[in-house]
C-alpha cells in the first residue's frame, strides 16, 4: 500500500498492485487495472518510488531489479 494526496488535499492509501499506469497530463493520473483514473500532487517519479518501495517491501522485486544488475 502507498499512501498519496488528491489535488483537494486528501491524503489517502492506495493498494499499489492495482496500478497500470503513471502518465503526467500535466498532473500525475494514476490509471489503476479496473480503469479507474485518479490524480495526484505527487510527481510521476515521486509515485514511481513509492510503489518501488512497496513492491520491495512485500518482497515481490529484489533490489538488483531495480539497481538494473544483471544476475547472469
């Protein structure tokens, strides 16, 4: 789960595995697998890295994914 802020100032918890996709329109919209759209203060990077880190957390990625090592 990552937690982000509506343009209103909400702040509220969003299950990150539900993301399709980021894309900056020019705010940040947070399309989600059941085509629900929400937008966000926070940058396109900003949400990018808070779903890494949660994905690390869970242990779905390992951190050589995401430093771009290679395991061969």
């Amino acid at each position: 789960m990552i937690t982000v802020t509506r343009l209103n100032g909400d702040s509220f918890t969003l299950n990150a595995l539900f993301i399709e996709q980021i894309q900056m329109f020019p705010d940040t919209t947070i399309t989600l697998t059941n085509g629900k759209k929400l937008i966000v203060q926070e940058s396109n990077e900003q949400v990018k890295e808070k779903v890494i880190q949660f994905y690390k957390q869970i242990g779905l990625i390992g951190t050589s994914h995401i430093s771009g090592e290679d395991s061969s």
